[in-house]
C-alpha cells in the first residue's frame, strides 16, 4: 500500500508546503472587506463561518466526480493514483484558489464576469453559455447518479420516477431560499455522512491488507484506450475541475477573511484528492483485475461498483451508510449547481434576485431542461460532461494567469497546469467520437498547433492588459 498512503501523505503535504506558496504567491489582504459585507443581501451575500464555508465548498465541489471519475480511471492502473495527487496539488487546488480569491477581489463574480474582464468581452458572452452548459449537465448527471444509488436500497415500490422527482423538488427548494436556510442548515447532517463513507472504506483498505497495486506507468485498460488525453478526462473532479470554478463564487460570497481563503479553497480540493485517492484504490483492489473492473463497470456503471465495494468492505449496515455518504455528494454539488446556474444567468442579465419571483423564472427553465436531459443515457452525459468540465477550468486556469501576469506575480502557477489542460482537452475533442473523431496523430498535431497559438494570444493580450494597468481588483478603495 506503500503508493495508495504515500500519495495521501503527499496531498497533505502538498496543502501545507505548496498551497501556503501559492497563498503567498496571490497576497492575502486581511484588513480587505469581502463581498459578504460589502454587498449583503442575506440571500447569496452574507458573512458565514470558516468552518461552515469549508463545509458547504467540499460538499459543492465532491459531487459523483472524485468518486466516479476515480472508478472509471482506476482502469488505468496506478497512473490514476499519479495524476490524483499530482493534478490535486499543482492544478485542481490552484485553480479552486485563484478563482475563488480573484472572485472575491471582484464582488463576487462568477467565471463569466471574470473571463469577460481578464480575456476580453467575447469571452464573456463565450463562458456565460458554456458555464451554463456545463452546470444543466452537471445537474442532470448529479441527478440521475444518486437516484441510481438510492433505487438500489430503497423498497421495490418506490419508483425511480419518484425518487428522481425527490431529488428534484429539493434541487428546486435549495436553489430558491438563501443560502443559509437549506444549504447551511443540513450540510453539517451530510457532512457527517461523507465523513463515515470516505473514512469506513479508506479505513477497510488499510486494515484488511487490501491488494492494491503499486506505482507504474504501464497502461492497464483493457482496452488499451490511451492515457493521454482520456485519464486527464476521466478523472476530473478529484484532480481539476471545472465545476470547481462554479461553485466556489458561492463561498466568495460569504467567506470573512482573505486569510481563510487557503483553507476554504485550496484545502477542501485537497479533501477531495483524499477521496479520489481511496475510491481509486477500492475500484483497482476489489474485482479480479482490470477487466473484472471494467465487466461490472460494463454491466452496473460506477454505481454498482459504490454498492458491491461498500457492502464488500463495511458489511450490510456499514455499506448502506457507505452508499448514503457517497449519494450526499451528488445531491450537495446538484443543488448548487443549479444555484449556481441561477447566479450567473441573474449576474448576466442584471437582476436582482432579492425577491422569489425573481429566482424563480430564471429557475424554472433550467428545472424543465434538466428533467428533459435526465432521458439520456448516463455514460454519454458523462463524456459531454467530462469535457465541458475541463475546457471550463482551462479558461478558468487562463484567468488566473492573466491576474497574476498583471499582478506582475509568479503566473506560472496557474500557465504551466492551463498549457497541459489545454492540449489534453483539445486533443480529446479532435479526436473523439462526441467530437471530431480525427486520428489521435493528426489530434496530436492539431492540439499542439492551437496550443501554441491559445498561448500567442495570451501574451499578447496580458501585455497588452498590463500596459494598459487593468484593475484587478473591484472596490479597490477599500483595500489595506
């Protein structure tokens, strides 16, 4: 187990050494007044907690993601354990930072607003739609996901259309009401569940000698399906994702302090490393090999592997905790990101959503949408899912480069993770089925040459920014 508690370490160490560097690298400013003051409306803006923030970030951005995506990845072999810790500390957790504390600089902006002034205005408009895209399949597949998980320990006579209608009327009530009603009220309740699931089984692992494979860069997917570009997309959330840079505008609007910005943002992504890390490690140990894994994955999808490897490990009654923890993840990253969807379409249009009404027909649609979307099949939602998630924290990646450029601040914290993302995802979408389905050599090229160029444009227009002494920060007048 030397490379499954190893990689764990690493990601703690990695919170303490590289995240405390790239709070320095940012410039924390503690005496600043956040959005949760300065714009309170006791709906979406409003003074909460550290540890209640960190709470609520962790159950937002821990959807299916680092427990599904880690699953499929485990098809891999170990390099899913490689790019988990990885990806978490130098990519995933500097992207949730730099977009949660570049939001927070700027009124609580969401990714659209913040793309529109740091990359340009086209990008607004660009982002405002992908973003929305993104949240509409995150919301469907976070969904349908528990929906299969609660079906499967629930009485024959409850229907999956009644729990998919469950899910959905508490979707609609926790997006409406403020923040604090529903969300703050019940995420402790969930957190405790997360808590038993991710620590029962992480700790079934390591006290019944489970055999999980040791470090290699080997290929293990029976398949044989590269690892390049489809293990960067695969294991998105858990690593980096896109999502993250929805969801975490939510906390900017109502975290105290700058100072608790590391541990609310940076932290909880490393939170959710540990958890991809563990759900890996039981998809690689529990099924006979690569191709036991990937018959079940055939036949159940990730839900069957939750179910048998939660039973298998904690027995009846612990596994049915087991399942409930992971079902809590879901259903907290659905509700928000609906919630979500509901901000930036009202950020977008300039409305106000200090009354119900107000919420309630931006709402509406999205609700309509999504029920429409939960009629297609699961895997396919899955790959639209993956890559719009990625492309999303490429852009988002792209942002923090451009403030930290300007800043005249190390900017390479966030380029050098945006610049790999950026071929990976380009090269995916060139090459897949969903996409162009070019030949993976000719995808290769293609990437590299619309790398090269995505990188052009860049220093072009970030010289160009700071020439022209673009203000990074809004209500800089406030600022220590």
């Amino acid at each position: 187990m030397y490379t499954f508690i190893g990689g764990i370490l690493l990601l703690i160490v990695g919170y303490f050494i590289y995240g405390r560097f790239v709070e320095k690298v940012f410039g924390v400013k503690e005496a600043r007044q956040t959005p949760a003051f300065s714009k309170r409306d006791n709906v979406d803006y409003l003074p909460m907690g550290k540890k209640r923030n960190s709470l609520i970030q962790l159950l937002n951005i821990a959807g299916v993601g680092p427990i599904f995506g880690p699953i499929m990845g485990a098809l891999y072999g170990p390099a899913a354990f490689i790019w988990i810790v990885i990806g978490c500390i130098f990519a995933g957790a500097v992207h949730d930072y730099l977009t949660g504390m570049i939001s927070i600089r700027n009124r609580g902006a969401h990714l659209p607003e913040l793309a529109g002034k740091f990359l340009g205005k086209t990008m607004k408009h660009v982002v405002n739609a992908f973003a929305i895209l993104l949240l509409l399949l995150v919301g469907t597949v976070f969904v349908t996901a528990p929906a299969d998980l609660l079906a499967g320990i629930t009485p024959d006579w409850v229907s999956f259309g009644v729990i998919i209608a469950a899910i959905f009327i508490y979707y609609i009530l926790a997006t409406l009401l403020p923040i604090d009603q529903i969300i703050g009220r019940l995420y402790p309740i969930f957190g405790a569940l997360l808590l038993i699931s991710a620590i029962g089984v992480g700790a079934s692992l390591v006290i019944t000698g489970a055999p999980i494979p040791e470090l290699t860069l080997q290929n293990m997917h029976p398949d044989k399906a590269p690892i390049f570009p489809l293990l960067f997309l695969t294991i998105s959330c858990g690593a980096l994702s896109g999502f993250h840079a929805t969801q975490t505008p939510i906390i900017s609007r109502t975290t105290q302090n700058e100072s608790q910005g590391r541990f609310i943002f940076y932290g909880m992504m490393i939170a959710e490393g540990i958890i991809a890390m563990i759900w890996a490690a039981a998809a690689m140990s529990l099924f006979d090999g690569y191709n036991g894994l990937a018959d079940i994955l055939a036949n159940g999808g990730p839900a069957a592997i939750v179910s048998e490897a939660s039973t298998a490990m904690l027995g009846a009654i612990g596994g049915t905790l087991a399942v409930l923890g992971v079902i809590v993840l879901p259903i907290t990253s659905g509700d928000t990101a609906f919630r979500s969807a509901r901000m930036i379409i009202a950020d977008y249009l300039n409305i106000s959503q200090t009354k119900l009404m107000s919420r309630l027909w931006i709402a509406v649609p999205l609700f309509i949408i999504s029920y429409g979307l939960t009629n297609i099949d699961f895997t396919l939602l899955w790959r639209y899912f993956s890559w719009a998630n990625q492309s999303t924290a490429v852009i988002a990646l792209w942002v923090g480069a451009m403030y930290l450029f300007i800043a005249k601040k190390n900017y390479w914290i966030a380029m050098i993770p945006g610049i790999f993302m950026t071929m990976a995802t380009t090269t995916y979408i060139l090459n897949a089925a969903i996409g162009f389905g070019l030949p993976m050599n000719i995808s290769y090229i293609g990437a590299s040459i619309a790398t090269a160029l995505i990188i052009a444009l860049f220093y072009k227009a970030a010289i160009k920014a700071r020439a022209n002494k673009l203000q990074l920060d809004d209500d800089a007048n406030i600022a220590a």
